[in-house]
C-alpha cells in the first residue's frame, strides 16, 4: 500500500511543479502586457496610439481577467 501512496503523491507533486510553471509564465505575460501599456502610456500619453476608433472597452476584460486569475503563491 505504501508504494501505490509514494506513487500518487509523485504524480501529484509533477503536477503541481507543471500548474506552479504555467501560473508564472500566465502571470509573467500579464505583467509584461501591463508594464507595456503603462510604460507607453507613460510616453506618449496614451496607452494604445494605434487603437481603433470606437473600440469597447469590454474587450479589455479577458486580459484583466487573466491577470486577476493568475496565482499569486
């Protein structure tokens, strides 16, 4: 009984290492899109010069949502 717990709890641990790694590559992206936008907006005085016209602001939900979303252990 003890080696089939040893194995569960190595598959898990894998897991975990492979969730930790994904958590930081999301929320590297993240904060590199933010740090972009602040820094351009820093600069130029608007986050996106290049934007369209018109654009709705509910399409930036999905990038704060994956900010928010992303681990913060």
């Amino acid at each position: 009984m003890a080696i089939a717990d040893e194995k569960r709890n190595r598959v898990t641990e894998w897991m975990r290492w492979i969730a930790r790694i994904w958590g930081g590559l999301v929320l590297a992206v993240a904060m590199l899109v933010l740090a972009g936008y602040s820094w351009n907006c820093a600069t130029t005085g608007q986050a996106d010069p290049h934007a369209a016209e018109g654009y709705p602001p509910i399409e930036n939900l999905p990038p704060f949502l994956m900010f928010v979303a992303a681990p913060t252990r």
